[in-house]
C-alpha cells in the first residue's frame, strides 16, 4: 500500500507541478504580482492539492471503483431490470446531490434560485438521465444516436430559452452539466457502467461500458433549462458573488464545511452500498474491508483537494484574472490557453478515466494520447472564453457548431472513440475548473466589462465550454487512427499486388 501511495503522490506531483509554477512565476512579474502571503498560501495549498489528489486517486481505485463494478454486477446478475434502473436513478440523485463540485456552483447563484432546488433538479436529471444510459446498456442501442437525439432536443428548449427572453439562465444550464460530473460521481458511475457492460458481455461489453457520463451531462442541462421557464427570471445578484472571492471565510469554517460536505457525500454512497450488500452483493469481509480502507484514503483525499483549491486556488483565480485583463487582453487569452493546457493534470477524476481507457481497450487509447487531445481541449476552450467575453457574443455561437461537429464525428470514427470523447468532455470539467477557472473569467470579466452585471451571460460558460472541446479532439484522435489504419491497409495490399511470381513460393 505504501508503494503504490508513492506512486500516486509522484503522479499529482507531475499533474500539479505545471500550474503552480506557472502561476508563481507570473505573480513575480508585474503581469499580476501577488504578495508574499498569497505567494506563500498558494504554495502551501499546491502541496496540500498534491497530497490530496494522490489520496483521492488511490482510494478512488481500491474503493470507488470496485463498488461501482459489484452494484453493476450483482444487479444485473439479478436479471431484474427494474430493479436495476430503480437503484441506478436512486444512486444518480444521491451521488449528484452529494457532489462537491455542485455545491459551489449552487452557492454562486443562491441569490436567484433556491440552492437546493437547483441541486435536486440537477440530481433528478442526472437520475433519469443514468436510467437512460443504463437501458442502452441492457439493450444495447447505439450511443451516437442518444446523443443526436437528446442534443437536438437540448437546442430546441435552448430556442425556448431565448424567445421567452430567459437566456439569462442559458449559460448556468449548461455549466450545471459539467460541474455534475465530479470526482464522487466519475469513478462511481463508470465503474457502474463497467460491471454491468462485462456481465452483460457481448462484442461490444467495452464500447458500451462507456457513455454514461455522457449521457449524465445532459440531463441537468435540460433539467435547469426546464426549471429556468418555470421561473421568474431575474438576473444573479453578482456583488455576491464578488464577496466570495474577495472575503474568504475563516480556515476554521471552510474546512469544517468541507468535512461536513465530504462526509454526506461519501457516506450516502456508502450508506446505500451496504444496503445492497446485505441484500443482493454479499460480498466476502476481506472485500468489505479493502473497500473500508479505500473509503478512508477517497475523504480525506477529497477533504484536502477541496480544502486547498478554496483557500488557494478560488481566490488566486479571481486576483489573477483582474490583473492579467487589466494588463493586457491579448495576453489574457494566451495565458487562458496556457493555463487550460496544464489545469487539466490536476483534475482527479481524470486520472480515473485516463486509468479506465488504457485497461479497457488494452492500450489501444493510450493514456499520452488521452492527455495531449484532453490538455489542448481545455487550452483552446479557455481561450475561446476569453475571447466571447472580450467581443460579447453568445455563448451558443460556439456550442451549436461545436456538438454539431461532434455528432458529426461520431459516424466516422469507432464508436468506442465516441463513448469515451463525451465521457471524457464531462470529466475535464471538474473542481479546479469551477474553483480556478471560472474565478479566473470572473475577475476578468469585471474588468473587461466595466462592471459585474455581464458576469452571469459572459464569464458563466466557460465550465461549458471545457466540457465541449474534448469531444471534438478525442474523436480527431479516433479519426486520425482510422485513416492511418487504412493507410497501412493501403500500403500492405499495394506491395502485395505488385510483387513479382518469382516471389511467391509454391509448396507441391
């Protein structure tokens, strides 16, 4: 156990170490200077975040992932689909209302929705959403046409949106759907989807044990859209959200809501795991016990990811984003991009994914490949970000032909491809993307527009906007080893056609 903790710390290290020292370097420049003692808080929460993803990652493998592979097991051995989808939506709406990454999002926009309203929509679109994905595991339908269909249908409440004159809430719909898939719900529910695609067998066990998070990232899109025409509209008291930034709470008070929010996570999960344990998995105690231990490493783990990414990261996000933008714009775009090339190493949930894939297709999508097409994503997304909120322009200027040339994609590339480029776009968006990233666009967006009220249609979207780009690159991915495949094709038949009879040995 020692061994392999060394060697998830040496991973964070490596994820880590790129942003903070990129973010030192600059707070010494008089690009966005910081104080010693915000120089001084980052470092320390760096090595706090090091310390925190190497816990999450190894318990999230010898805990996370497990449970999530015997509840898909053992429910589908029971051959009681009901069953099945009935545990399956009750476990989406727990896990979602437990997440993390959804309570700080809630918190932003408390001054016009109700926090937990949103959340309980959110978890019951998340709910129905897994049944869905679930269904087209048991029988098999094809993933690309889901995903046309509910995008479509995504687009067309978009439109409801904006001729009701509710677009306001446009951009916070679709960050809802990438803040959902955090780092209690990624290991979870893919290693759901796993168990159950293995059972089930089939040629296509591995192609379909992928797509769930894709398809969880819709439903709380469509939820909140649905709850925005339900609404008053309004618009988001952004003064109040300023104060989050700019006054943190006391240490004493963010770690004991910290603790607080970990434990009805974890403990939810954990609640209803046994549940199922004592009544259809029954599994030996040896198990029962690693997974105990691995529950230990995943909360404290959290508990210090999160921790360090509120008193370090959020209010180091918003100062750098002011600075930078008041420095320069052109600049801030380029350090968007930068910034977006490295903050994606230091998401947890990632390592997950990256892990999965290279296992579940057997080193067919290699975990280099997975990082390079996942880090560029998240680069140009952000500055993509930066430059809709410099020009004031829609963000559904870049979502529509964006998942248009995503499904587009999908019928040209393996579907395997498919499943996990729209896995993947809901995993980069992840807590340091919702704590560092959208801060960052927020303390830009106050200075490039003069003023807070744009905060809620400019600087809102960019956690969006991270969840979209993946699914085009992971499936360029997939394109480029489709044509290079049929290159070497190409290539093997032509020496075979032209080769002289001379060469050919004959046996009599």
């Amino acid at each position: 156990m020692g061994k392999t903790l060394l060697l998830k710390l040496k991973e964070s290290l490596i994820s880590v170490l790129p942003i903070a020292a990129i973010v030192l370097i600059i707070s010494f420049t008089p690009l966005a200077p910081l104080t010693s003692t915000e120089q001084i808080t980052f470092a320390v929460c760096a090595v706090l975040l090091i310390l925190g993803i190497g816990l999450f990652n190894l318990g999230s493998e010898i805990a996370m992932t497990p449970m999530g592979e015997h509840v898909g097991t053992g429910l589908t051995k029971s051959k009681k689909v009901i069953v099945l989808v009935s545990v399956c939506f009750i476990m989406g709406v727990l896990i979602t209302v437990a997440e993390p990454d959804l309570s700080v999002l809630a918190d932003q926009v408390s001054s016009v929705m109700n926090n937990m309203v949103l959340i309980i929509t959110v978890g019951v679109g998340v709910g129905l959403f897994l049944v869905i994905a679930i269904l087209k595991i048991v029988f098999k339908k094809d993933l690309s046409l889901l995903l046309m269909f509910f995008y479509m249908m995504l687009f067309a409440v978009s439109a409801l949106l904006i001729e009701t004159g509710k677009n306001n809430f446009l951009a916070l719909s679709f960050d809802s759907g990438g803040v959902t898939t955090g780092p209690i719900t990624v290991p979870f529910i893919m290693a759901l989807g796993f168990g159950i695609a293995t059972t089930i067998g089939g040629r296509n066990a591995n192609e379909n044990s992928f797509g769930l998070i894709a398809l969880c990232s819709i439903g709380p899109i469509i939820a909140v859209m649905v709850l925005s025409l339900c609404s008053g509209g309004g618009s988001i008291d952004t003064d109040k959200i300023l104060e989050g930034y700019e006054t943190m709470e006391s240490l004493g008070h963010i770690i004991g809501n910290t603790f607080k929010d970990v434990a009805i996570a974890l403990g939810l999960i954990v609640v209803f795991f046994f549940i199922l344990q004592f009544t259809v998995l029954k599994l030996p105690r040896k198990k029962l016990a690693q997974i105990g231990i691995g529950i230990v490493y995943t909360f404290f783990g959290l508990v210090i990811f999160l921790i360090a990414v509120e008193v370090g990261f959020m209010p180091i996000g918003f100062k750098l984003g002011k600075e930078i933008a008041d420095f320069s714009q052109p600049v801030l775009a380029v350090f968007g991009f930068v910034i977006g090339l490295v903050v994606v190493l230091a998401e947890p949930a990632v390592h997950v994914l990256n892990k999965q894939v290279e296992e579940v297709t057997g080193g067919g999508v290699k975990k280099i490949e997975m990082v390079l097409a996942l880090s560029i994503a998240v680069g140009v997304s952000i500055c993509l970000s930066i430059i809709r909120m410099i020009f004031h322009f829609s963000l559904l200027y870049y979502l529509i032909p964006g998942y248009l040339i995503s499904l587009g994609l999908s019928f040209f590339v393996p579907k395997i491809y498919t499943a996990i480029a729209f896995d993947s776009g809901g995993v980069a968006s992840g807590p340091l993307t919702s704590s560092f990233i959208l801060p960052l666009i927020v303390g830009a967006c106050v200075v490039i527009s003069g003023g807070t009220e744009h905060i809620l249609t400019h600087a809102f979207g960019v956690v969006a906007m991270v969840a979209m780009t993946p699914l085009i690159t992971i499936q360029a991915l997939g394109f480029k080893a489709v044509m290079s495949k049929n290159v070497r094709n190409k290539i093997a038949m032509k020496r075979i056609l032209s080769a002289d009879d001379e060469q050919i040995i004959y046996f009599k």
